[in-house]
C-alpha cells in the first residue's frame, strides 16, 4: 500500500497543465497568473503631494518668509504649476508637484486669508516633507509579478497600475463531482428511515469553491453498473477532472472501480497507508484526465478531497506550491495502527504567538458533525504512535 506521500507524488505527476486564457482584471482575483506584469510607469509616475495644503519654496521659509500669497489652486489630476518666487500654491493629495517647489505644509498648520496663506506660529516645515518621490515605489519596467501567483486583491492593484485591463490566468478546471449510493437522498427531498442524507457532494463542492475551482457541477448516481457506466462516461467527454464518492471499497455494490476500468481510465493506485480515507482510488482516463475516487464515508471524502484532490487542482493550474504549515498539538494523542492518521483539529493561538492544534474527536469517520468547527486538520506520521502535548506536526487548513 502505498504512503501518503507516494500517493501525493503520483497525483501531482499525473496532472496535465491546464492552458492559458486572458479574463477581465475585475475576474482575475483568486485566478492563478500565467504571465509576467512589468511596470508600464515609474511609481509614482512625478513626485507625488501626499497631503492637501500648500506647496512653497523651502528655501523661501529659510529666508524668514512666513506669509504667501496663494497663486494658484492645483488639484490631483492637473498638469504641475510652476511656482513663482515668494508665492505658494494651495495643492491637493496626489497632485503632482509643481516646478520650483519643494515642500508641502498640511492645511492644519496654515491660515488662509484674503489670498494669503500664514503658517502656523513656531511651526517648523521641513525641505522635502510630505513629497512621495517619482519612482520610489519601482522603475517604469520593474518586474512586478510572476506566473504562478494566486491573485489576491493587491495584486490586482498591481496588474491595473501596470495598465493591464485583462490578464492571462490558468484556464478553471471543469470539475464533475458524482456522488454513487442507493441509500442517498438529496436535502429537499422526501427521505425513508433506512435512507441517508447526501452530504458529501455539496460538501466537495464547498471545498472546491472555497479554493477558487467554481466549475464543479454535481450528479447522484445509484450502484448499478449500466447507470455507472453511461453516466461517468458522458462526463469524462464533458470535464477535465472527475470526483466521485462512495462505492470504492470492499462492499458487494462498489463497482466504481470496475465500471471506470471499463471506460479505459488505468487505475494508478488503490488505497492508501492512512486514516480516514483508506479505500482512496486515483487513476487516469484517455487524454490525461484525472479521475478521483473518494471513499463515502464523509470525513474520509473531506479529508481525501483536501489532503490529494486540491493540491493536484492546484498544479494543473500552475500555481506555485505553498511551504507546508505547522502547529503544535495541545493534548497527547495516541494512535496505534501502522497508518497515517489525519486527525481533525481546531486551532487556537498562544500568548506566545504560537499556532496550536486542539484535536477534536470523531467517533468513526462517519461522523462529519464532529467536523463542524474544526478548522483543517493535521498529519500524524506513519511510524509513530505516541504523540505527546506539544509535538509540531504538519498541518492543513481546509
Ligand atoms: P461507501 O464508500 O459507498 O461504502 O459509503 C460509506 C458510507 O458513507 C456509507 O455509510 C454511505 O451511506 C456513506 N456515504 C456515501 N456517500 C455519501 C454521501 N454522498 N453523503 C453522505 N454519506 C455518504
Ligand atoms: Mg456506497
């Protein structure tokens, strides 16, 4: 049986890039960047007034100069005045300095009268204040942003300053999630005592949305192999990525890795050395498209969509890999089998600035109501049992 790591490693090789398209900077949020964005100006592209007021001379306040006559009114937005000897010009934030001057004094520390602008008694203006210098944030042709990138709202600061009204981003993968059992019954719908919630679909789907992957349309299909068989091949045509629940293990109406060997997708592995989420199937179809075969129970659906489906998401949209996170757990946990456990955690933050996972108990990994409020879960290695209150373990928010 292969470790959660080889598991992992087979999934990212297996995943084929997706293409590029260029979305409206407006969409581009939470997109993955495929393109450079360089800076189409200096920034500030002129010596940027960073406060209402007035600009002068600084040499004319060295000189003893106090009072000066307002010359003209520029706002931000105007063409820079040129500044006469002696005057001052009332200015705006983000005006572009005028000629000549070389010192801004905030409308709180001036009178204005009759034209005159007087400044405040004793105060001291410095040469240079409140001018955010031309370039000092980056040089016109500056490489701002790289593919790879998850844009987040600054960067789509970034991309419009860089004058970029569309983006190349990573196409969305088209996502099927099919959820298989007989005994499910969607919310909404009449359900008999011996039948069962379906929770595991519009649970993936959350997941998928949360990590920006909004294509992900959902089907219910019963056990039986022609339904199966027809339904999952029309849409292996239709999606880049599969994600089925239920059916994968060792009961008498699993067929789903039957039927989907059936349809040529090659089985790439079958179960893996963890807890929960075990029976986990992963295989390739013609064409390279990923099929992910979940097992029912909804912790080990949940918990297998995040721990493989949403990094192999992740790198067919070219995104760089983030550096795994740690925390360090709050109480003792014991775990005996020779398995991988992932064990569900809420975590909390010390006084000493510490993350720290408190485990939170489920009674089987049926029990996805345990799963409410916890807020991803960590990873408690193969080869150990005991894991004492403070060991650091790797962690995963969902
Ligand atoms: P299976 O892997 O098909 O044997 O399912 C294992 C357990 O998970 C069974 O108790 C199923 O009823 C339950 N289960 C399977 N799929 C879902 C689902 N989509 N929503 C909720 N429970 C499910
Ligand atoms: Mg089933």
């Amino acid at each position: 049986m292969l470790t959660t790591a080889e598991a992992l490693d087979r999934i990212l090789a297996a995943m084929p890039e997706l293409p590029p398209e260029a979305v409206d900077l407006t969409l581009a949020a939470g997109r993955v960047l495929r393109q450079t964005v360089v800076a189409e100006r200096d920034q500030p592209p002129f010596d940027r007034v960073m406060m209402d007021g007035i600009a002068i001379s600084h040499a004319d306040f060295a000189g003893g100069q106090r009072q000066f006559d307002i010359q003209c009114t520029q706002m931000a937005g105007d063409a820079a005045a040129e500044l006469m000897p002696g005057h001052c010009i009332e200015i705006m934030t983000g005006a572009s300095l005028p000629a000549n001057a070389d010192c801004i004094v905030p409308v709180e520390r001036i009178a204005t009268n009759d034209g005159v602008a007087t400044l405040e008694a004793a105060y001291e203006p410095r040469a240079q204040q409140f001018i955010h210098p031309r370039a000092s944030d980056h040089a016109a042709g500056s490489h701002l942003l790289g593919p790879g990138k998850r844009i987040a709202p600054a960067d789509v600061a970034v991309i419009a300053s860089a004058g970029l009204a569309s983006v190349e981003v990573s196409r969305l993968p088209v996502i099927r999630v099919i959820s298989t059992g007989n005994e499910l019954i969607a919310a909404g719908a009449p359900i008999k005592p011996h039948q069962i919630r379906l929770s595991n679909g519009p649970a993936i789907q959350t997941l998928l949305l949360q990590h920006g992957y909004s294509d992900c349309a959902h089907d219910h299909l019963v056990d039986e192999r022609d339904v199966l068989r027809e339904r999952i091949a029309g849409h292996l045509r239709e999606a880049d990525v599969l994600i089925l629940s239920g059916g994968v293990s060792m009961g008498k109406a699993d067929y789903v890795p039957e039927v989907l060997a059936e349809l040529g997708v090659r089985v790439n592995f079958h179960r893996i050395s963890q807890r929960p989420g075990k029976p986990m199937w992963f295989g390739t179809a013609p064409g390279g498209k990923a099929v992910f075969a979940l097992p029912g129970n909804p912790v080990s659906a949940l918990v297998c969509c995040r721990q493989y489906v949403i990094p192999a998401l992740s790198k067919a949209s070219a995104a760089h890999t983030r550096p795994p996170e740690f925390a360090a757990l709050t109480s003792d946990v014991t775990f005996e089998p020779a398995l991988t456990c992932f064990q569900p955690v809420r975590l909390v933050s010390s006084s000493a600035g510490e993350v720290l996972a408190m485990p939170v108990k489920t009674n089987t990994s049926g029990d996805f109501t345990a799963l409410s409020g916890t807020d991803g879960y960590v990873e408690l290695a193969l080869d150990e049992s005991q894991f004492p209150a403070g060991t650091p373990v790797l962690l995963y928010r969902w």
